[in-house]
C-alpha cells in the first residue's frame, strides 16, 4: 500500500502543480498575465459574435455581387450613386483580384473575407511588434492585440465586412521593407493595395525620400499590369472612369469625416472650410519638411511618424475620409514606445480616442450635444493629432534653436543622457558639446542633417520592472540599426 502511494502522491503532485496557475514574479509576468486572456476573448468576441450578428451597413454585398458581375461577363459599375447604400468603388485591377471570392456561395465567401481580414491583421500587427524590436512574449503584444480588436476600426472591419485589414497589411508590408531597403518587395506591397483602392497613395513620399526608386517603379507596375490584365474581361471598364471616379472625387455629406463633408453637412460657408484645410494643410508642410531635415536618418521614427501624418492629412483633407481608415495609423500609434516619439503626450491619446473608440456619443437626453459629439469626434480626433505633431515638432526645434544645437538635431535632451547631476531645461542656452554629448559620450537626439553617422544614445538602460533587456538575435538587431527604440520588457 505504502509501495503504491508514493508513486500515485508524487503523479498527483506533478499534475496539480501543472494545473496550478503561475504567480507574476515581475510586474512585466503581471501585464502579461493580465493582458492575454482580455486580448485574446476580445479577439474572439469580434469574430464569433460581432462579425456573425453583422449590421446595417453591408460593404461585402455590393462586392460580392460585383466580383459575380465580372465572372459572368456582365457590367459592374452599375450602382445608384445618388443613394447612400454602401456602393461598389474598385477599379478593374481591384475586380480582378475579388473576382475568386465569388466562386463561393454569398454566405461562404463572406465567412472566407472574414478570415482573410482577421488573419491579414493579426500578421500586420506581428509586423509592428518587430517593426519596433518586440516579440510574441512581450508585454506590448497582448497590449496592441487587445487595443487593436477593442477599436472601432478592426470591429466594424470585420463587421460591415471591409478590405480594410488587408490594405493594413500590404502598408505594414511596405513600411517593413522600405526599412529593409527590399525595394521590390516595398513595391509589391502597396502596389497590391493601390489596386483596389488608393487609400495609401500618400507614402510613395517616403521611398521618395530615400530614393528608393524601384519601390515606386514597382508600386506603379503592379495595378498598370491588373489594370491591362481585367479589362479584356471587363464590359464595362470605362465606366469606373465615367461614372465611379467622379463620384469618388465629389465631396459627399453623410458618412465623411473629413473637413470638407463636416462642412457640408453643417452648411459652413465653403471660404471658412478652404480656410481650414488650408490651415491644417500648412501645418502637415511645416511638420513634413522638420522630419525631413532633422529625422530622415533616424529611419524607423522618420517613416512611421510620417507615414501617419501623411495618412492622417488624406483623410481629413480628402473629399472622404471613413472612421475605419484609422487602421492605417496603428504603426504611428505603435511608436509610442519610441523615447523620442510624438505620441508621448495626452492630447495625443485624447485624439486616439476620438477616431478609435467604439464608443457612441448618441444620448437620448442631449439628443443634440450627443449627435455633435459622435459626428465630430472623428474629425476632431484627426485635427488634434496633426496638430500635437505639430506642436511636438515645432517645440523641439524653437528649443533646439534657442539652445544653439541646431546642427545636432532637435531631439529633446533626456536626463538620462546628461552626467550625474545634471537636468536638462528648455530655457538653458547650452553649447553644441553638451548639447549633443552625453556623459557616455554618445550623441543625443537624430543624427546631424547630411551627416554620414549613425546616431548612437546610450543603450539597454535599466527596466523599471528590474528585468534585464532581452537578449533576442531579432531585438540586438534591430537595437543596431534603430538605436532610439526604448528598453524591452521582453521575458
């Protein structure tokens, strides 16, 4: 008996221990163990229960019917545009690459858009996480799961049953890879989108910039050719010239969160909504031209905080611009783990939340306040971050100015980089060697405009969590090549 019992206690200790659930050692073990299980039901909520109950609006339909259109050899572009019914809105690059969707009955092929969307954005996200030097076990990605699946922009995604997620994906890809210098690849990527829709036309600025000429070749190549390729199949091509586009360039009063469709919608005199994308068009010239000249080298905070504030003035200075584009903004948001970042102030996330949240701001009792704020937010939320980047970009260069370190960049001076004792103040003139110097030595802030040297701050600073930085192959590589990227909290 006693011969039996202690093999069975010792199984039984071993089994229980597996099943008892492990206790945070750190407070990085904590997030972790705090943010998985929300991210992952979210997750599934969205999907199994959002997505299944559907809406109102239907954007599948109208393309599920279009890619039918196009197989049979029937015209496509035949939509009443005078009716505010979601319409179909590709060219024929774009019908050509839906067209496999309608080999599936309607309700089949809508499950399988669902999942390609759902998994096209869980690889984007995978992307950003590496992007920045993060992996799978970090405590940042349950946190950008769960904030991108919480978000009103992956939900009615996958809800109204939009391509949304895989133009997210194609951007990631591109931004990914004009890192990497892949020009082919970088061109591939946008190229695919700017197929179906144009949405992220505005960042062939960035390879531009660095001279990456046969992304923009490629990115151009690709829908010329999908073009070519659908219109012998096509009966009715021109008409997306004759009939879409003129559409898709009119500015439209419901459904348009951008100035000029606010506008119309309120009745504003059109000199005060010109005088406004004006206005918020300057500051988008302003803040492009400070990160060209004092960012471009530092690549990863160049081109994703430029790569949202070109996407963020598209919509809003658009003829139309949709809540559930704010996807494309993940990247930028995502950048907040970057000491040097623009996102690290409230006012930015307080513009997060207007064009993010699933909230509604519809109220019964202040029926008109209520309608305002849930008409407004998104544009408001818009207008804010362009001008926080504004603001942030602007600041840092007056205080760069006025402290004579110009020619070293306009990064702000983190005390972490100043010698023991010492405190970095806005007001102070400081001289270009302590400007630019820290106590180890390392040049602070962006690397000097046209000069041919990386900028190196001191790295891997103690985690507040005590945890030492993560050794991972991946994250040395990428603490080589983007050296302002913060500290980890990898396991």
């Amino acid at each position: 008996m006693c011969g039996t019992a202690g093999p069975v206690g010792y199984l039984l200790r071993v089994v229980m221990r597996a099943l008892e659930p492990k206790t945070a050692r750190t407070a990085a073990d904590a997030i972790r163990y705090v943010m998985w299980p929300l991210a992952i039901m979210t997750v599934l909520h969205r999907i199994l229960i959002k997505a299944v109950n559907r809406y109102i609006t239907d954007d599948f339909r109208p393309v599920y019917d279009a890619a039918v259109a196009f197989w049979n050899r029937q015209p496509v572009y035949t939509a009443d545009y005078g009716s505010v019914d979601p319409h179909y809105l590709y060219p024929p690059s774009g019908t050509l690459l839906i067209a496999p969707f309608a080999v599936l009955d309607p309700e089949r092929s809508r499950w399988l858009f669902v999942g390609v969307n759902t998994i096209a954005i869980l690889i984007a996200l995978y992307i950003i996480l590496r992007m920045f030097g993060y992996g799978i076990r970090s405590v940042a990605a349950p946190i950008l799961l769960f904030g991108a699946f919480a978000s009103e922009t992956v939900t009615n995604t996958l809800v109204f049953t939009n391509i949304n997620g895989a133009v997210l994906l194609g951007e990631v890809l591109f931004l990914w890879f004009v890192l990497q210098n892949r020009q082919w690849l970088a061109g591939i990527a946008i190229g695919l989108t700017l197929a179906v829709k144009p949405v992220l036309a505005p960042l062939l600025l960035i390879p531009f910039v660095y001279k990456q000429w046969r992304t923009i070749g490629t990115a151009i190549f690709v829908p010329a050719v999908l073009t070519l390729l659908a219109i012998p199949w096509s009966v009715d091509a021109g008409a997306f010239i004759t009939r879409t586009m003129p559409y898709l360039t009119a500015p439209r009063d419901y459904f348009n969160s951008a100035i000029v469709g606010n506008g119309l919608y309120y009745g504003l005199p059109e000199w005060l909504i010109l005088g406004m994308r004006g206005l918020f068009a300057a500051m988008v010239a302003v803040s492009l031209w400070l990160l060209w000249r004092y960012y471009r080298e530092d690549r990863v905070f160049f081109v994703v905080t430029t790569s949202g504030l070109l996407l963020l003035a598209a919509y809003l200075l658009s003829s139309l611009g949709q809540m559930y584009y704010s996807m494309t903004l993940f990247p930028l948001l995502m950048s907040v783990v970057l000491r040097n970042s623009v996102m690290r102030n409230w006012p930015a996330w307080l513009a997060v939340y207007g064009f993010m949240s699933y909230d509604s701001w519809l109220s019964a009792r202040y029926f008109t306040a209520g309608r305002a704020a849930e008409y407004m937010r998104v544009s408001f939320g818009w207008s804010l971050l362009i001008i926080v980047i504004f603001a942030v970009l602007v600041g840092r260069y007056l205080t760069a100015r006025r402290q004579g370190r110009l020619e070293f960049g306009i990064d702000p001076i983190f005390d972490a980089d100043l010698p023991a004792g010492s405190q970095a103040t806005d007001s102070e003139p400081t001289t270009g060697r302590h400007a630019a110097v820290s106590a180890e030595g390392a040049v602070v802030g962006s690397r000097a405009p046209g000069s041919g040297h990386a900028d190196t701050v001191p790295r891997h600073r103690a985690d507040p969590s005590g945890e030492a930085p993560s050794d991972d192959g991946a994250t040395a590589r990428i603490d080589r090549e983007h050296p302002g990227i913060e500290t980890r909290l990898n396991s």
